[in-house]
C-alpha cells in the first residue's frame, strides 16, 4: 500500500493544477481600446456590445451589465416588481447573496431544502414552502449544473409564482438546450474572481422581458430613463455600472468559454468514468442539464463506507496535490445575520447533511490534461485503501 502524503509518503502530484483566471492578448488588446477612449465609465460601447452578446448566447432579449451578481441579484427582484413583506423561496444552501438580495429589498427568504445528488434546489421541498405571502422562488445553479426547470417552471406556474434563477455558477450552461438566465423570468450572473468567466467583479442581470429590463437598467442607472436627459430621474434608482474596462475583459472571456466548458466537460466525464472508489460521490447532472459550466464540481462522502470523515479525507487529498475545500459550514440561515432579520423555513435535512460530509474541487482541477484528471482518481483511491473499513477490505 502506498504512504499517504500526509503521512510523510509522495503526494500523487506535486504539479499544480492550471492557474485561474485565464487571460491572454485578446484582453489586453480590448483594454487598451478602452483605455485611450474618453469613455471608461458612463456606458463605453463595449457595454453595450457585451449585454447583448451575454444575453442573446443565454436565449435573452435584455442584458444589464451591473457591479457584481449580489447587486445584480437585488436589482432583479425589484425590477421584477417583488415588494417588502413579500415571500421569496431560496435553496438553503447557496453564497449567500441569494438569501441577502431578499432580505435586503424587505422581502423574506424562505428557505428549503436541496437534492442529495444534484445539490440543487429541491423542487418538491419548494413546493412545501409555499405559503399565501409567497410570490417567487429562484433557483440556483449549483456548479454550472442546471436545476430541474421543468419541474419549478411547473411549480410556479401552478402556484402564481415569479420564477428566477440566480445563474452566478452556470455560464452557457443549459436546461434541454435552452440556456441558463433565459428560462424563468430573468436570471443573474456573476464575473467575480473565480467564476467561469470574469472581470474582477461584475454581473448581469438578463431576460426577455422588456418591462423588467426597462426597469432594471433605470434601477442600476440612477433611475434614468432613455431618451430623457441625464440629470432627469424618474426612480429610486442608484448607480451599479460597470466600466468600459470590466466589459472589455468579459468580451474576451466570453470568446473562451465555450472551449473551456468542453475541456471541462471532458476531464468530468472521464474523471465520472474512472472514478468507482466507494465511499466518494460527485454531483450527478439530471438528463435536462446537457451544459454544465462546472464551475465547481461538488461530492460527498460516506464515512462509514471510505472509513475517513469528510475533513480527514480533504486534508488528505489536499496533501496528494488535488486542491478542495469543504462544503459551506452551514445552511444560509443559521449565519448569525438571520438571528435580526425574519426569514422563515421548511425542513432542510439534506442541506444539514451536506454541511458535515459535502465538498467541492474547483474548476481547474478539470481544466488540465487526462493524466491530471486521472491524478484526482488516483488520489481518491489511494485514500481509501489507507482508511477503508476492515469489513470492505475482506470483500
Ligand atoms: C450562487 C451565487 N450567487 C451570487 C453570488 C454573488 O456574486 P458576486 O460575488 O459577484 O457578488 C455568488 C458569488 O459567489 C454565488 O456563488
């Protein structure tokens, strides 16, 4: 058997993994565009140009380019005419911007549960937490793989509901070939540092509806409206633009992505074919979701069937050169910030769960080579036959 790393044996890989963020000429080429404009805030044209090539690749007529995807997140809900005191269903376990964007425009997160193998919203769970103050549940798309559409599409239908997605890990990632952010009623992404394409910072909200993105874009641009003057305000809006050098870098990614989201497509499936240590399960994408951005691919462990518990088995991977870190500590709504403000909740016993045995490896352990992606299957294994229980090493 061999030495485990962490116990002073030869880690599987001391290679790292490929660095993130990825960037090459094409960004600096687009920058220094912007750079010897007159226009590096106020709307440059490459604004413009990123919105509607963001928004037409994601099935949407209306992009917004806004700060970040926790302000792109509030700016929707309100846009969309969600009030104070209302209701609005969020999976328990999500960043948590998904719960403060709710909160902070004086609605009420509800929280349900999510699905053990897809780690997504659990459409079921959200139907229990409907209640009469209930007027919209947004989904998110954990990893880059997409929630189950058909089922909350159904759900919101027949309850009245306003149907969102909070896209912030799923660029150009789809549900039966139609892509995330253009399927419920708007959706928002994320450009932040580590996401599957970024700026730094940076979000967008999309949809296709004309209404809400009239509103949204007067909210983010200081309640302006078009065709009237700028120091004309028309709503309590307040200024979340982004910068003529934030769409320049996205322009460039977004050229990358969909090479990216192959390449880790690839490594995935061949890790999902090579991978059978007991003891060890990763994320299972539902039929629906095709594209998967696999910003980050989420697992679990069984501790009684690897015969290691979540954190002996990170520390240990960690060591053999497969970087990955633990699940969030907790659900959303044990943050010490839901003790001041109301929240409600249904059963959430998955999510429990998933605080004690759950974890993800980042994306760029899928964006290497089929021997780097081997290396995360090798480490796995030689885990287990360290720690593997007495009654699994007889069989
Ligand atoms: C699911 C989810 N929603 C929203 C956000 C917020 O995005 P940002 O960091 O750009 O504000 C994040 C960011 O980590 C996220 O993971």
């Amino acid at each position: 058997m061999q030495k485990l790393a962490i116990h002073g044996g030869k880690p599987v890989r001391s290679q790292e993994y490929p660095a993130w963020p990825v960037s090459g000429p094409r960004e600096l080429e687009l920058l220094q565009q912007v750079l010897f404009s007159a226009q590096w805030g106020g709307y440059h044209e490459y604004v413009e140009e990123f919105e509607k090539l963001f928004a037409g690749l994601h099935d949407a007529r209306f992009g917004i380019a806004v700060a970040n995807g926790t302000v792109a997140l509030e700016a929707m809900l309100q846009g969309a005419g969600v009030k104070p005191g209302d209701e609005v269903i969020v999976p328990a376990h999500s960043f948590i911007a998904t719960a403060t964007a709710v909160s902070r425009i004086g609605a009420k997160p509800v929280f349900c549960d999510i699905e053990r193998d897809t780690f997504n919203i659990d459409p079921a769970s959200a139907e229990a937490a409907v209640g009469p103050k209930t007027r919209a549940i947004i989904a998110v798309h954990f990893g880059g793989v997409l929630a189950d559409m058909d089922r909350l599409a159904r759900l919101a239908d027949n309850a009245g509901l306003l149907l969102f997605e909070d896209a912030a890990h799923a660029h150009g990632a789809d549900w039966k070939g139609r892509r995330a952010g253009g399927i419920g009623l708007a959706g928002t992404f994320s450009f932040q540092n580590s996401k599957a394409m970024t700026a730094g910072e940076g979000g967008i909200i999309i949809t296709n509806d004309a209404d809400v993105a009239a509103q949204v874009r007067s909210l983010v641009n200081c309640g302006r409206k078009p065709g009237h003057g700028w120091f004309d305000h028309f709503e309590l809006g307040t200024n979340l633009r982004i910068t003529g050098f934030q769409a320049a870098v996205l322009l460039a990614q977004l050229e990358r992505l969909p090479e990216q989201i192959r390449l880790r497509q690839a490594n995935a499936e061949l890790l999902n074919t090579k991978h059978s240590t007991p003891g060890v399960y990763f994320q299972k994408a539902p039929e629906g979701a095709v594209v998967q951005t696999l910003y980050v691919l989420p697992g679990w462990v069984d501790e009684e069937v690897l015969g290691a518990t979540r954190d002996e088995f990170l520390e240990a991977l960690q060591a053999e050169g497969v970087p990955a870190r633990p699940w969030y500590p907790h659900p959303l709504y044990a943050n010490p910030l839901y003790e001041k403000h109301p929240y409600r909740k249904v059963s959430c016993r998955v999510a429990e769960q998933a605080c004690k045995d759950s974890f993800w490896l980042p994306q760029r352990t899928l964006m290497g080579n089929d021997e780097d992606t081997s290396d995360i299957v090798r480490a796995i294994d030689k885990i287990y036959q360290t720690y593997k229980p007495e009654t699994t090493a007889v069989q």
